[in-house]
C-alpha cells in the first residue's frame, strides 16, 4: 500500500511539474492555401485557385513529452470557378490541432499535427443562384512542418471536409434544375511568427 501511494504521488509531482515548463507561445500565422473541389468536371473547372489566410495563433508544448495542442483564429479566402464565371468564399477559420514535436537540435525541430477545424462563412453565400455556400464547415486537418530558431513555424497542412460546403445548383434539360452538395478539401502552406 505505501509502494501505490507512493507512486501516486510521484506521478502527481509529475504532473504538476510539467504545467509548470510547458511553453506558451502567441504569434501570427499566414499562408495561401489551394481548393480541390470533388464535384462533376461539368460544373466546376478543374483548374484550383490560390486563395490566403491570415490571423492570431498559439502553440503550448509539453517539454517533456513534445505533445501540445496548437490554435488559431484565421481569416480565410479562396475561390473557386463556375461555368457562371469565378467567386469567393470568406469565412473564419478556427483550427485546434494536436502537435507531436521532436528537436533535432536546439535551433530546428519537427512537428506532425492533427485535429479538426470549424469555419464560419462571412461572405456572401450565393453566387448567380447556381451556388450557395452554407453558414459552417467543418474540415479534419493533418500536417507537418519545421519550427526554426524557436520563433519560425513553416507547415503544410491538409484539410479534408468532413461534410458538404455547399449546394450547387445546374439546369436540366425541361426547364427544371438538380443540386449537388460539393466538398472542398484544401492545402495550406503556413509561415508563423511566435513572439
């Protein structure tokens, strides 16, 4: 019974220990990002289009394990083609991601992160009532990347749409239309400034 109580109370001093070292770090994350859109050739062309990102970011890391858990607040616009001609989507994306980090020394280290991101339209939602994007999304994202000189975060990141982003909406032949749901999944390629 001492030797349990014992190593209960080593792994509680551990615990409050690691708290204690772990490093918080806020910044400015910004990037461009490229949309591939699965839905048929006809509606969309298949060419992507470059859109951006930009916003406030954090990073705590566990020195001890490498684990931490990293979250920003991005604005985020790309666009994307019709037959109708080219719009853009706007929204607000909130990514919080789980992050593995290993150092190679005490300037480079290497990350992997993973963890879902949920976006928030504050653009307009329809587009020549042949599109209409809808009010949320919600995108799984998995990454990596090189942090340099503790302060430079560079990454490549993958979101996967976890549910349709919108409707898109096609005449057929009779007068009447069809509606489609249409996924967008992104690359991201990100640079971070951490203070």
């Amino acid at each position: 019974m001492k030797k349990i109580f014992s190593a209960l109370m080593l792994m509680a001093c551990l615990c409050l220990a690691i708290p204690a070292q772990a490093q918080l770090q806020f910044g400015v994350k910004a990037g461009l990002n490229v949309s591939k859109v699965s839905i048929s050739k006809e509606v969309f062309n298949p060419d992507n289009r470059t859109g951006f990102f930009v916003g406030p970011t954090a990073d705590l890391t566990l020195p001890l394990l490498g684990l931490g858990l990293d979250a920003s607040v991005l604005y985020n616009q790309y666009g994307i083609d019709t037959e109708e001609g080219s719009t853009m989507k706007k929204s607000i994306e909130i990514p919080i991601n789980v992050k593995w980090t290993f150092g190679f020394s005490s300037l480079v280290g290497a990350y992997v992160a993973a963890g879902p991101q949920f976006g928030f339209n504050v653009g307009h939602r329809t587009f020549k009532e042949i599109c209409e994007f809808k009010k949320n999304n919600t995108t799984f994202n998995v990454g990596a990347g090189l942090k340099l000189f503790s302060h430079v975060h560079v990454g490549a990141t993958y979101n996967i749409a976890l549910k349709d982003n919108g409707i898109m909406k096609k005449l057929v032949d009779g007068g009447s239309t069809t509606s489609d749901g249409f996924k967008q999944n992104t690359w991201q390629i990100s640079l971070a400034y951490m203070f």
